[in-house]
C-alpha cells in the first residue's frame, strides 16, 4: 500500500496560495458551524517520523478559531497513565461537543511505536484493535467526527530530514535514537503501519493518506480532508429528524416476561441471616477485605465494583460495611446522580472512563453507567436507538477493563414491592433517615413493571463471564450484605490464585 504511494506529488506557490485562500476561509466557516449543531470533532495525525506532523498541525490551527480547539502531543504514558488501561488517556481527552481535539499522534501509538519498541506483546495485538476499534465506533455513532490522517514519506526523505535536524543544535533534540533506529529498520515498520491502515480503516472513521514529501502539497491535502469530512456531517446533522425519545412503556427484548421468571424471578427473597451470624462473619469478612485490600495494592491490581438495585435496595448498607475496614487512600465511592451540564456535553460513559480506577486502587460506583439502559430509557432521557445500542457499548467497555486486568463485578440489590413499600415507609417515619426518601422514589415505584423488563434485559445481555451480574436476594439486609462481601473476597481470591499461577 505505502510503497506504492506516489510520494514526488508537488504543488508550486501560486496554486497553494489560490487554494489555501478558499480553503482557511471555509475551514472557519465550518468550525463555527460544528460549534452551533454541537458536532465534536477529533484530528488524529499519525505518520512516519519526520514526516512534518507538527508543522501541518501548526498551518491547520491558523484557520481555526483557538477558543474552539486543544491540541494534544501524545508520547509515551506517564506514570499515571499507565496504571489505567491504555484508552484511559484518550477519553479523558475527547472534545465536548461543538470543539475541536487534535491529536499529535493518538491511540495508534499502542500497535505502531510501543509495538515496534517492544513494550506490547504480539498476542496482546488484537485484543489493542479491537479496543481501538470499538472506541471510535462508540464515539462516532454519538456524532463525534473523527479524522484520520496519516502523512507519508519514503525511508530516503526520512534520513534527510534527521540528518538535518541534527546538524543544529537548536532542532537536534528533536531526533531520538528509537527515531534513527525506526529509519533504519524502515521496511519492517512500514508493514506495521500497512498493517494498522487495512484493520482500522472503516467506514465511520477512514484513513486518509498524505503524501507528505512536498509541504505545500500536504498542507493542502490535509485542508481539503478535513474540509470534506466536515461538511459530510453537518450535511447529516442539518438532514437528520430527531428521534423521538418517548420509550414504549414495555419496549425491548421480545418474551420479556418469560426472562422475568427466569432472572429477577428466579431470586429466592425469603433467604435470611440470623443477626450474632451476620455479627460474626460480618467481622470476618471485612477483616479478610482488610488484608485483600492491601494485597491487591502490592499486586496493582484494579477493581470496579458496579450497584444497582431497586430504591431502598441496600446499596448503601452493602458499600458501607464493603468498605468499612479498607484504607480509605486506596478506594473511591462515586454515588453517580443525573449527568450535569458538562457532562451532558461528552458521550455518556465519558464521565465513568474519567473515574476508572489507576492499577491497585479500588472503584466503587453507586449506580452506573446501566442509567443509560435503565432510568434513561424508561424516563425517555435518550431515545430508543441510544439505549439498544448501549448494550453493546458497555459490554465493549467492561471487555476492555477487564482484558487490562481490571476485576469488574456489578451488583444488583432485589427486593419485593412490599419490601420496598416497608423500607420507604420507614423512612418517611424516622427523622433521622427522611433525608433518604424523595418523591421521585414514590413515582419511579409506579413504573415498578417497566423497570423489571428493562433490568431483565440488561442483566441477559451485559453479564459476561469477566463481568458477571451478581443478584443479590436483599429482602434481609444481612444476608444481602454477607453475599456482597463474600462475593468480592472470592473474586479477588481467585485472581490472586490465576496470577500465582501465570508467575
């Protein structure tokens, strides 16, 4: 593919000023645009070392407004970046929606310079474009633009413009020895590069190719790309009707009530802990999380533990007593409420990428990312396309925390109407605990059928071997949160055991 690139392609002054006029003044023009139809648009420049990345991410910003742009240089991660999993670094990078992220390299950097440099294993490739893969797919079908560009140059052109880089001490330091080494080892590099072009080229996010020898060319190449990728999808935004939002109230998976039975149903309420039991293993338990915690810090690994469950469930009591005796520096509680102005600006998981837990830390989040696929359905916060298609988004999240080590259980806390009932009312009476009980609890109860078929649903198709649904029968508060506890002890039990066996 790159060898047969016709990398002489040049373009003499006057035709690049004619061209350039026009073009830096639609560019503007287009951006504006982007702002007011709320379009998000990523610039990913990738290339050959040398090949001038810099210099046409300077000539592009010119026709750009600044207030409406962030330019980013990715190198190699930082400390705190490679205790996440590696598209950590990205989402926490990704434009609001009406602005512009550029990216000085990007995401490929995982199968192109860390896997020539030996820092990714060949088998661990294809689970790296997967990732990347399904990252853009997410992001694009939210709306986001990405462009994809990457500037080529031959193994000759290359060393020529090291050697002259070299040859000041002002730009020398601008050549590293993985640089000279990569221009020697040219021709195995490149089938990196043709190799990462053909598995990541889709319809949704394409690559664009530069011939990048003569500047003047590439500049207006690049120009004219972003151009067309631009007023591609302000066409699809202005031609778009909007969805409506409104849910069926049993909208979703066909036979719902027939699951019903066999999940939520299937969970045996009337189990029960008698209290001086709770008391004692309770203690017992926690005091093996204590040293648990502590293990997995030595051993940097991550955990996410997600909660959901019926208002009232126990959530917090099950956290609460989870937590008790863990070192308050290694894990974070994230009780997440309705997404805020900003957030409402990214992609939704955006905000739960942002807090994803560094490697021997632990992550608890007090309702989820399933919102999308609960309350955001059945509330009609997002439409019907956005919730069907979040089934697969998260599952492509949960794969890829859990493929970086990541230990992921999710809890859902079941309890009767009539429980639910007892425990608001209860509430409501005492003084101290009103605080707990909101009229929103009593209206989300009307809707108590609704939300059974959409947890039914959620549970069939989001709980994976790596990231199982525990169901966690909680009409008894001590059962309920026994079984959490033992839950979590047993998980990270077993990865200690898998490790132990892999060293």
């Amino acid at each position: 593919m790159l060898e047969k690139l016709d990398l002489t392609r040049k373009m003499d002054k006057e035709e690049y000023r004619a061209k350039m006029d026009r073009l830096e003044a639609s560019l503007g023009k287009l951006q504006r645009r982007c702002k007011e139809l709320d379009i998000p648009v990523m610039i990913a420049f990738e290339g050959f070392g040398a090949s001038g990345k810099g210099l046409q991410i300077g000539k592009l910003i010119q026709a750009l407004d600044p207030r409406g742009f962030r330019v980013y240089a990715v190198k190699s991660e930082t400390e705190e970046e490679r205790m996440h999993p590696f598209l950590w670094r990205f989402w926490t990078k990704l434009p609001e929606k009406g602005r512009i992220a550029i990216y000085d390299t990007s995401w490929y950097r995982r199968v192109l310079i860390d896997r020539f440099d030996g820092k990714v294993k060949k088998s661990e490739l294809a689970d790296a474009y997967e990732s990347i893969l399904s990252f853009e797919d997410q992001l694009t079908e939210d709306g986001m633009v990405i462009i994809k560009l990457f500037l080529a140059i031959d193994k000759k052109e290359q060393k020529k413009r090291f050697e002259k880089l070299l040859s000041s001490k002002e730009t020398a330091w601008r050549v590293s020895e993985d640089d000279i080494r990569r221009n020697k080892e040219f021709d195995a590099y490149r089938e990196m590069n043709e190799e990462m072009l053909a598995r990541t080229d889709t319809e949704a996010a394409p690559w664009h190719i530069v011939e990048a020898t003569d500047r003047r060319f590439a500049t207006v190449k690049i120009y004219s790309i972003v151009e067309e990728m631009l007023e591609r999808q302000i066409r699809k935004a202005e031609q778009d009707v909007p969805e409506q939002k409104e849910a069926a109230p049993d909208a979703g998976l066909a036979g719902t009530r027939e699951l019903m039975e066999s999940i939520l149903g299937k969970a045996d309420l009337t189990l029960a802990c008698p209290r001086d039991e709770y008391e004692e293993e309770l203690k017992k338990l926690q005091k093996r999380i204590q040293e648990l915690h502590g293990e997995i810090y030595r051993r940097r690994i991550p955990v996410v533990l997600g909660f959901e469950g019926w208002d009232a469930g126990g959530k917090g009591g099950a956290i609460k007593r989870l937590t008790a005796k863990m070192d308050p520096r290694g894990y974070v509680v994230h009780p997440t409420a309705s997404p805020n102005a900003v957030e409402r600006q990214y992609h939704y998981l955006w905000r739960f990428w942002r807090d994803m837990p560094k490697a021997g830390h632990v992550t608890i989040f007090d309702r989820t990312w399933y919102g999308r696929v609960m309350v955001e359905r059945i509330e009609g916060f997002c439409t019907a396309n956005e919730w069907r298609r979040a089934y697969r988004e998260i599952n492509d999240m949960e794969r890829t925390l859990t493929r970086e080590g990541v230990i992921v259980l999710k809890f859902w806390m079941q309890i009767d109407k009539d429980e639910q009932e007892r425990r608001f009312r209860e509430r409501q009476e005492n003084p101290e605990k009103q605080w707990k009980i909101t009229d929103e609890d009593w209206r989300n109860r009307e809707k108590w059928d609704q939300y059974e078929t959409a947890v039914n649903e959620m549970l069939i198709r989001t709980s994976t071997v790596n990231a199982p649904w525990i169901v966690v029968e909680g009409n008894d508060k001590y059962y309920a949160r026994l079984k959490v506890l033992r839950t979590v002890v047993d998980a990270i039990e077993e990865r200690i055991r898998a490790d132990g066996k892999k060293a």
